[in-house]
C-alpha cells in the first residue's frame, strides 16, 4: 500500500483565528464522526468544496518488515474532523457517505482554544503521544521554551511528567514530555 504525501489538514490556513470569514466558513461549528479511515477522503471533499474544516495530523515513522524507514501522516484523533459551516455546509458533509455522526458544538470559544494550542504543538515538531479519557490533575502553564504560554494537566507517565493539552470536547488530547521547572501552577 502506497504512503501517501503530506496534504493540508485545515481549511483555510486561519480557519482557528476567527478574526477572518473566508467561503465556506461562516455559520456553525460542528464535530463529525467519520467512518473508519475516511478522515483524509472527507478532508478532501471539503476543501474541493470550501468547506472550513480542520483535522489535526501528525508525522508517524514506522519500519516495513524489511527494516526501511517509512513516515506517513496519520489523523491525530482518529475518526473526528472539525467542520465550520451552515446547514448547507453540513448537508453537504453528511452527503459524502464519510460521517457516521454529527455534533453541534456549544461551546466554540473553548474548541478553538484548544485546537488551537493542539495546532501550535504539532507546529512545534515535539514528540507527541495521544492521550485518551483524561483524569483529573494539575492545570499548569508552560513558562519557557517553544511551548511557552500553552496551558494543559500535567499526567505522571511511567516516572516522567507529561503535560496534557485536552480538546474537553472529545475528552481526548495529546501529551509532550515537559519539566516541572518549565511550568507554572494556575489556579482556579
């Protein structure tokens, strides 16, 4: 089976910052639950017809079994896609016989809050784990370095502090090895 090449994973470029309303992005925000493995085949039908749209995606390395180094980009939470759009738009989404579900979303401000913090660590190249069904701990930000500034739940992972950036949404997120000297405590 062939690697497929990196594709853009959003719709348009700041579909995030919500300071623009380029086509296809006014209206709603909505949660769609693909059917298995469809997440890219419905990226592309959006964006063919400019749909925003955002599914985050990150660099896998793997190892054929003949020892070869292959890297392909594989959705970072496997099975949702973010949609902005009307009901036209989400019409046209449900049309593609990709989406098993879909979920308005209520609280907006806080869903691109955090896809974007999740943007901002797939943009920084750090190693990053999913993590599933987050616990409860400790809300920290990030002090120094290139994650400066991204506020997650630090998790204890096999004797190492991980910091949790969460889409509370989906209660899911992905975690990035940190050091308890990098973070600050926010209370609350």
């Amino acid at each position: 089976m062939p690697i497929l090449p990196w594709e853009p994973d959003i719709f348009p470029d700041d579909l995030l910052n919500g300071s623009s309303q380029p086509p296809g992005t006014a209206g709603s925000w909505w949660m769609l639950y693909t059917l298995a493995r469809r997440e890219k085949k419905l990226l592309r039908q959006l964006r063919r017809s400019e749909i925003g749209h955002y599914a985050p995606m990150v660099k896998r390395r793997t190892r054929s079994p003949g020892g070869r180094a292959r890297e392909s980009y594989v959705p970072l939470f496997a099975g949702y896609v973010f949609l902005r759009g009307d009901e036209e738009h989400r019409y046209q989404a449900l049309t593609t016989n990709c989406i098993s579900r879909c979920i308005a979303i209520a609280d907006v401000e806080r869903l691109l809050f955090d896809l974007s913090q999740v943007r901002r660590l797939i943009e920084s190249d750090a190693p990053l784990t999913p993590e599933a069904r987050l616990v409860p701990g400790m809300r920290v930000r990030v002090q120094s370095g290139p994650l400066s500034g991204l506020e997650g739940t630090v998790l204890d992972r096999r004797g190492r502090q991980r910091l949790v950036v969460a889409i509370e949404f989906l209660q899911q997120g992905v975690s990035v090895l940190i050091e308890d000297f990098q973070v600050e405590r926010i209370d609350g």
